[in-house]
C-alpha cells in the first residue's frame, strides 16, 4: 500500500437520499486514504455505492455527513464557485459514456474544457496536441467521434480528462463498452499516464481482469468498504 503524500482522504462520508419521506443511505461511513501516484480500482456489485462514492470524491456531490480533505483542505466546507473551481484545476473525469461532442474534431473536443477556463486558443491547441500524442493519436487529431473505433473515443475522452493536469482522475466504468482487447490498451494508457505524469487514479470497473492489474483494489459492498487489497 501507498506511504507517500496524502493526495485526497475520505473521513466518515456518508451520503443519505430522501424519497416520499423516506431515508436511502447508499453510503454509510467511507474512509479512504489516495496518496499522490496511486492507482486504485473499485469493484462491487451493482448498487453498492461505487458511483456514488466517486461523485462524492470528485465533488459533484456532496455527502450528507463526513469529510473530505484535498491536501488537508476540507472541501465540504467551500462554496459551489469554489468547488467548480476546484474541479477543474485538480480533477478529471472519464465515463463509460464518453460524452464527446459530436460535431467537433478530437482536437477540438479536447482544447473545449480549456477554451470554457479562457484559455488562449493557441496555448488550448498546443496543449490538446501533446495529450493528444501522449495517447497516440496524432493521426486522428481532425477525426469526429463518429469516425474513431470505440477505443479511440475513449484515448480522446482520456487525453480531455487530463488537458488541465489534474492530480487525480476519476474513471467510472472506462472500458465498460470496450472488448478485451482495447480495455488491455486503455490499461497500458492508464499505467503509462501515471507513471509518467504521477495522476493518481482512482477507477469503478466491472472489469475484474482491469481491477486485477491495478496495484490496489477496494471492494464495496451496501454502501461500504469492505475489502482493501493491497499488491504485495
């Protein structure tokens, strides 16, 4: 297990939906330490809280009670400005469905979250192209998502989830649509973006063959951690 920097840690989260009166925990007391680097899968079966979990880290929920410190900061306790803030600065997110825009190029959609921080168009493309390459897909830059294969569409959606550098990249089901062989080749793209850059990962998968791989798996069970396995 990771001994480095504490990169995000999970203190008590809990998250309570309410539904004709009546209280659906799906979460009832996660902790969780990600130290900078590491490379996480989360399996479970359907229903178990593993997506809720993952909106609750990456802040596009909050919980209904805990904690849940950046680098020591509590971000339960900043506002929704800072939190959108935050989001774009520190984290990526990668879904099953890729939610490419479809009538714009590769390179186009992976400059877009860029263009919405202000960025200058120059410095959007030139920084697009070199994610772009780092998945290897230079030769598809003018490509739509109508015409890239379905491991294509994801390197996009990758390279666009990790445009802004981000610290942490939450994955949830990313090779859920992909056959073996292409799921094999967005692992080796996981391995290699967290070697080279150190984005520690964090990733939902059904994929027990992906989960394997991956130096640490977490299983979740009714809204709980209940197995934590470490690589040796």
């Amino acid at each position: 297990m990771s001994t480095g920097e504490v990169l995000l840690e999970a203190r008590a989260l809990r998250k309570i939906y309410r539904h004709d009166g009546r209280e659906i925990p799906v979460l009832r007391g996660i902790d969780l330490v990600i130290h900078r680097a590491d490379r996480i899968a989360i399996v479970g079966a359907s229903g178990a809280g593993k997506s809720t979990l993952m909106h609750l880290l990456g802040t596009l929920d909050r919980p209904s009670q805990g904690q849940l410190l950046f680098r020591g900061r509590d971000l339960t306790k900043l506002s929704a400005r800072q939190l959108a803030e935050f989001r774009n600065r520190s984290v990526g997110f990668m879904f099953q469905f890729h939610h490419l825009l479809p009538e714009f190029s590769a390179l186009e959609n992976v400059m877009m979250p860029a263009l919405i921080r202000r960025v200058a168009k120059p410095e959007a493309r030139k920084n697009a192209e070199r994610w772009l390459e780092a998945v290897g897909l230079t030769p598809r830059l003018t490509h739509r998502p109508g015409e890239l294969s379905g491991g294509e569409q994801q390197r996009v959606a990758l390279a666009r989830a990790l445009a802004a550098e981000p610290e942490l990249l939450l994955a949830d089901e990313p090779t859920g649509n992909l056959d073996s062989g292409t799921s094999q080749g967005i692992h080796e793209l996981f391995s290699f973006i967290n070697a080279e850059f150190g984005t520690a990962m964090l990733i939902v998968t059904h994929n027990t063959g992906l989960a394997a791989l991956m130096p640490r798996c977490l299983r979740m069970k009714d809204g709980l951690l209940v197995q934590d396995e470490a690589a040796a």
